[in-house]
C-alpha cells in the first residue's frame, strides 16, 4: 500500500520449501553436493553458499541497477525543483555524448521532439539525460537522498542491505548522466519501491511493513503498527503530476505495458544491464513498477526479472505481464473493481457458462444473452455436451451444443494464424467454426499479430467451437 507502506505481499523465487529448509533446491549444486565428500571444506563451503542463495529475500538483500524506473525518481525531482517544465521540449538523436562518453537511447530510431509526458512513455535515455543535467549533480542527489536511496527503509525485515551509491564527490557528469537514467547506482527493490510510492502517493516517504498487527490468542490487539511517514520528499502537486504522466505511460502503450481494461494504472518500466556479471550488456534485470488506481493508488507492485533468458528481455516485455495476472487477481480480491468503457465493453471477452443438463430453449438464451452465438445440433430437448465450455472467448463467438446421447462431435481442421491481426484471426477461425481466445496484453494495439503459440497447432483436427488460444504482440517496436 503505497499510502501506508504495509506489504501485502512479498516474493521470491525459485523458492525453497520451507518444511524442508535445508534442501538444496537448485537441481544443479545439489547433484554437484552429492558427489562430494559431506565433511570436506569444499562441501560445507558450497552448501553454505547455496543457502545463503535460496533463502535470500532478494526483495530486502538485493541490490540491482533499477534502470528506468529510476527515471520516474529523476523526473520528480527535476519537475519540484521546477529545472524542467511540463512543456519543455527534449530531443532523442538516438544518443547524447556526455564529455568523452557517448550514451545511447534504447530505440534505434529517433523519439524525436519530446515533451516529459512523450519521454517517460518513450523511456527516452537522452532526455532523461538532459534532464538529470539540468537539476545538477547537487540537487540530483539531495533529492537521491530524500528518496531514501543512502539509507535503509527500516522494514521490519532481517537483512535489509544497503545501496551502492555514487557520492556527490565523485559524480562528474558522465556519472551524472548515467545515474539519470537509473543505470549507476544500486539499490534494493524495497528502496526502489518505497521511493516510488513516495513519487506517487502525494510526496510522503512511508517506511514498509509487513506486520500490521500484534494479536493475543483470544484474538485481541495487542499491539498496531502505525504508518511511520519519513518525511515529505515532494510536494502533493508535483506527485499528482507523476500519477498523471505514469498513467499516460500505460495508456499510451497499452499493449506493452500494464494496461487492463476497466482499470487506471499507472506504471514505468525498466531494463538495465548486469554488466558487473556480464560486459558484452547482454545480461539483463528487467522491471515494472505499476500502481492502481492511478487518481488515488491503493497498491503499488514491483516485479523484478533477474537476467531474462528467453527472446524477450525487456521490462515491459517480461515483466509487465506478471503485474498484469497479478493485478487484474488482486484489485477485485481488495474491492476495486473494474469500470469499462464503451470501446472495452465492445472488445470483452466472454467466459462460455457450462449449459450441460439446461434445456435447449434455457441454453441458447443463456449464452445469447452472453453476446453469444448457438449453433444446436440434434433434435433432443436437453444440452448433453457443449463446445467449448470454460473458455474466454470473443463477442459473438460461437457455441456447438449437442442434444442426443451418443451424438458424434463434429470436427474440422485447424488454419494456420500466426502473423494475422486479432481481426483476422477471429474471422479465420469463425470461417472454419472455431473460436478466438485473444492472450497477450499487447491484442489491444495497432500492429499487435498473431505469435506462433497458437493452443492448438494448425493441421489439427478438433471439434467445431474448439477455442483456440493465440498470444498478439506487436513485434517490431517495444519500449524498455
Ligand atoms: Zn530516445
């Protein structure tokens, strides 16, 4: 709770079983301990390590790079020192040299003129460049300071490790430059997190907690924790100016960001390089940091992806979707429900009822009124086997009931899809008598095709109504 600090939840994974502490659980280090001798040095030492790896709280022990995430701290506080306006304008140039370093932007194209609402959507590096050097190295970190990133949050957790920060003695502008876009300093996800919620929930740096309460076994309170507010790092109009940009963030990008219908989100994205671990940069920690709802955040979640190893890598990529399953599980589970609009109306997707046992008339007004189509087959008065049933699938997609007993379900072939628009997907399989169910939160943008991991393969023979589930992405631009 970004308002409270209070830690709903926390995560870390592969996790190790707790009733089984001692277990190794990483498959590899534990056959490499079995081949050894259990009193060598050698053992004890590689057993000690493996612990101290599976039961780290990488939440509260680990410092990453929080890459550009970090802008959205550069950006406030550039925008409370007033050094930029909301109607400034930065350009892109795909790069910025700095003295003897040349700095490169994540695109390959140029972003082009921007406002600080169009650079934070574009998670543009040379602005946020510019940026930082308009507020200076002083100012930079006295606001990296009150953020609290030089000290520890004070979470009622063991642990807690501190940042990696580079002093104002040693930030030149090159350091400058790179700390701007969050790739310089190291920090833990609860500094990151706590520091972003003060961005967002009016200013106010709120220490985390997990424990709420203290409570007797008569179930009595014997002690309550209070919300512990640091201090106030920005003020509450600059705050509401960083909701308002952050949202425009996930609005202005919906498929490869948290966007969820009925919802206003807000969120940022970030994607920095482990090049400690790796100096060719390909080794990434790849992060999304989301709140909702975006006018007045009730929760804020960061997902940290530590060196994504599949073809995606970056944050809004590998580590958006996450807070989308997660949120879209937990705003209705804590009273905030979904609000759509007309065009989110139109585009829902519906869950087909079971209808089994209903009568033929029951069941075909049950799914119509569902925005369904029925198609009966048989001269039975009673629903004996449906396809589908359980599925998420489009408007106006179809429903096969079957009213006799031993009736044999028709079948038909499975097209290829990979590469149409979730509009032609849809009617490609209307065409053939099978259903859509659209994945993926990028189905909602302009040049979001079909990927090739369609549910069911082409060639295949399945029952008429079969959903066939398709992941839409846009493939040629992203954002980090
Ligand atoms: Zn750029």
């Amino acid at each position: 709770n970004p308002k409270t600090g209070q830690i709903y939840a926390m995560a870390t994974s592969d996790p190790y079983d707790p009733n089984e502490p001692a277990a190794i659980s990483d498959e590899k280090t534990a056959a490499e301990l079995a081949g050894l001798d259990e009193d060598s040095n050698d053992y004890k030492q590689k057993q000690l390590d493996a612990w101290s790896l599976q039961w780290k709280n990488k939440a509260v022990s680990e410092i990453y790079n929080p890459g550009s995430v970090f802008k959205v701290i550069t950006g406030a506080s550039a925008l409370e020192e007033k050094t930029i306006t909301l109607n400034d304008i930065f350009g892109c140039g795909t790069q910025i040299q700095v003295e003897d370093t040349t700095f490169h932007c994540w695109s390959f194209t140029d972003h082009g003129s921007q406002d600080f609402a169009q650079a934070m959507l574009n998670s543009c590096n040379p602005v946020f460049i510019q940026i930082g050097m308009k507020l200076g190295s002083e100012k930079f970190c006295q606001y990296y300071n009150a953020f609290g990133f030089n000290e520890l949050t004070g979470i009622d957790l063991p642990a807690e490790s501190n940042s990696i920060s580079m002093p104002l003695s040693n930030m030149g502008p090159v350091q400058l430059a790179s700390s701007s876009f969050g790739q310089t300093n190291k920090v833990t996800p609860i500094q990151m997190i706590t520091a972003y919620s003060a961005a967002i929930n009016g200013g106010y740096l709120v220490t985390p907690q997990v424990v709420n309460s203290i409570t007797d076994e008569n179930g009595n309170i014997v002690k309550k924790m209070d919300t512990v507010v640091r201090r106030q790092v920005i003020s509450e109009d600059t705050s509401a100016t960083m909701r308002e940009i952050l949202e425009g963030v996930v609005e202005g990008q919906p498929g490869s960001n948290c966007y969820i219908k009925g919802y206003r989100i807000g969120g940022k994205s970030g994607t920095s390089q482990k090049m400690d671990e790796d100096s060719t940069g390909q080794t990434y920690v790849s992060s999304y940091c989301a709140f909702a709802p975006a006018d007045d955040p009730e929760i804020v979640m960061l997902v940290m992806v530590d060196h994504p190893t599949g073809e995606k890598f970056y944050g809004s990529q590998v580590a958006a979707p996450i807070c989308v399953n997660v949120l879209s599980d937990v705003l209705p589970y804590v009273g905030i429900f979904p609000e759509y609009d007309e065009s989110e109306l139109a585009d829902l997707q519906v869950s087909v009822p079971s209808v089994q046992y209903y009568t033929v008339e029951e069941a075909k007004k049950t799914l119509e009124d569902l925005g369904l189509e029925v198609k009966v087959k048989g001269e039975g008065d009673t629903v004996v086997k449906q396809t589908p049933v359980a599925a998420k699938i489009e408007h106006g997609g179809s429903v096969v009931l079957y009213t006799e007993a031993n009736a044999k379900e028709e079948t038909v072939t499975v097209p290829e899809l990979k590469g149409l628009t979730k509009e032609q997907a849809r009617a490609t399989l209307d065409m053939y008598g099978l259903n859509l169910t659209a994945e993926g939160s990028g189905y909602e943008e302009e040049g979001a095709v079909a990927q090739s991991d369609q549910s069911v393969g082409a060639g295949q023979s399945v029952p008429m109504g079969t959903a066939v589930s398709v992941t839409f992405a846009v493939t040629s631009v992203g954002s980090q």
